[in-house]
C-alpha cells in the first residue's frame, strides 16, 4: 500500500506541476518588426485590452473576403486581443478554407487585431519575417510567476527539415509565395521545437504567413503538443502607402494535451508581447496587459 499511495502523491504533485507550468507555454507564432516609433499606446489603452466585446454568436474570422471578426481598432488604438473559450464553439470551430487548416476545433485561440504604422512595405515585412535569430529575448508577463519572463530563448533559421542544420536568416528573396521554410525555436519551458513556415501570400500589398509546429513539443519529457496541433497565421493588408492592417489567429488544436489550457490572462499576454514587438514598444513596458 506504501509504494502505491507514494506513486498516487506523485501522481497527484506532477498533474500540478504540469498545470501551473504549461499556462506558460510558448504559443508558435511569428514576430514580425519595423520602425520602433511607429506607434506608442498609452497605458491605459493596454490595460484595457482584454475589454474586447464581441457578438457571443459570432467566430473568429479573418480578412478572406469577409469583414474581419474581431473588427480593425482605430489606428493608434491598442490592439484588440481576444481569447474564444465558448465550449460549443471550440468543439465544433470550422477554420475558414483562406487559413489552410482542415481540423475542426481548438483547446485554445487567441485573435490579434490591430492597424500600424510601417513605412518599409511588404519587402521589409518579409525581410523581418525572415529575421528568426531576432526572435530571441521576446519577453512578456507571467500570470503564473508574476513577473517579466523571457518568452524565446534562442531561434534560427534551419536550411531544411531533414538536415536540422542552422543557418543564417532568411532573405526577402526567399519568401517568396508558395515557399515552405523551416526554423528552430527554443522557448523558456518546452526546449527546442522546429516549426515550419508556409508563405501563403506574398503581394505588395498583401502578405500572408502560416507557421505551425512540425516536432512534439515536451514539458520535462512529457509530450503536451504533437506535431501541427500548435498553428498561427498571419494576415497583413496594406490600407494606405504607411498604414498596414494586422490580424492574427493562433490555436491548438483540439487533440492537444489539456493541460497546456491554463488561463486566458496568459494566453492573452503571449499574443500583446508579440504585437508589441510587431510595433516597436518594449514587450516588458509597464503595465501588462493582463495580471
């Protein structure tokens, strides 16, 4: 009975563990950068990210022919973050055919929505979308720990999936439409995990980037996400020749390990530590969006 009660107390320590760890899972999306004077919210603005209403029947939907669910803020408005829970919806959520997703569902999704400033075009967009090294030292706010954490250790560009061979970054040159990319990304709790990179779209005026994780990613060898159950996708448009509209979608999928769930505050502060790299502000600018 001694060594059976001792396994159910670790039993019972790991399962808390785990929970209270994987809130602070690296959700896999893709930072993109430019000027870092193009847009300073104020604070009060970014506190009141997660005052976000939206119709309770409504679903996500990005900018696919479609007006956009969630809607574009004003420009200069804070981006606009939200976190889908309803139960019916993430049982039954069908991706829009633009996404490329075919999985029905989610455990967990976050929309991003936001217009910004970005004088460079679409090439500098896609020459920072190819930076992976500058990934690395992303940090955003723990609900967990309570306090700034860095959320990307360390990232590289991989010169194919099969060799795993670092690299350096990718050029504009080679995001071009069509093309499948592949990089390494070690974040602060699951270790390294490589993602691949599809550049659905590549115009002018319209880029659009898929990234989805292609390794299982692991807690303290405990498998939490396996491979393509962690996706992103990136919808930039232009709105005018320095204005660009933003709308990003991340999700795991509905198999994936339900403890990585957590709480939405994290979840919420992963997607605005990203944006806020997107438009130059300190990821680790007082206040958070969400304690």
């Amino acid at each position: 009975m001694r060594p059976r009660l001792q396994s159910m107390k670790y039993l019972c320590w790991l399962s808390a563990v785990l929970t209270l760890s994987a809130r602070d899972l690296v959700l896999p999306v893709l930072c993109l950068g430019h000027e870092p004077h193009c847009l300073q919210s104020s604070p009060s603005a970014l506190r009141s990210v997660l005052a976000l209403d939206v119709d309770p029947e409504s679903e996500p939907q990005p900018p696919c022919g479609k007006e956009p669910t969630p809607t574009y803020p004003r420009l200069d408005d804070p981006a606009t973050v939200k976190s889908w829970r309803d139960t019916g919806l993430s049982r039954d959520w069908r991706p829009p055919a633009c996404t490329g997703w075919t999985e029905v569902g989610f455990t967990t999704l976050v929309t991003t929505v936001a217009r910004f400033h970005h004088v460079s075009g679409a090439e500098g967009l896609l020459r920072r979308l190819g930076a992976m090294s500058q990934l690395a030292g992303v940090r955003y706010w723990s609900t967990t720990y309570k306090r700034w954490r860095t959320l990307i250790v360390d990232a590289h560009a991989l010169t194919a999936l099969q060799t795993s061979q670092l690299r350096d970054d990718f050029t504009p040159e080679e995001m071009k439409e069509g093309s499948l990319l592949y990089f390494e990304q070690a974040d602060n709790l699951s270790g390294k995990v490589i993602y691949r990179m599809h550049i659905a779209r590549a115009a002018v005026d319209r880029v659009v980037v898929s990234v989805e994780n292609v390794s299982t990613m692991r807690y303290r060898f405990i498998p939490i996400v396996h491979p393509g159950e962690m996706q992103s996708i990136y919808f930039l448009e232009r709105e005018s020749d320095d204005v660009w509209r933003y709308y990003g979608i991340m999700r795991t999928g509905k198999s994936a390990n339900h403890l990585i769930m957590g709480n939405e505050s994290s979840a919420v502060n992963r997607a605005v530590a990203f944006y806020r790299y997107l438009v130059g502000i300190p990821t680790d600018q007082e206040p958070p969006a969400a304690r």
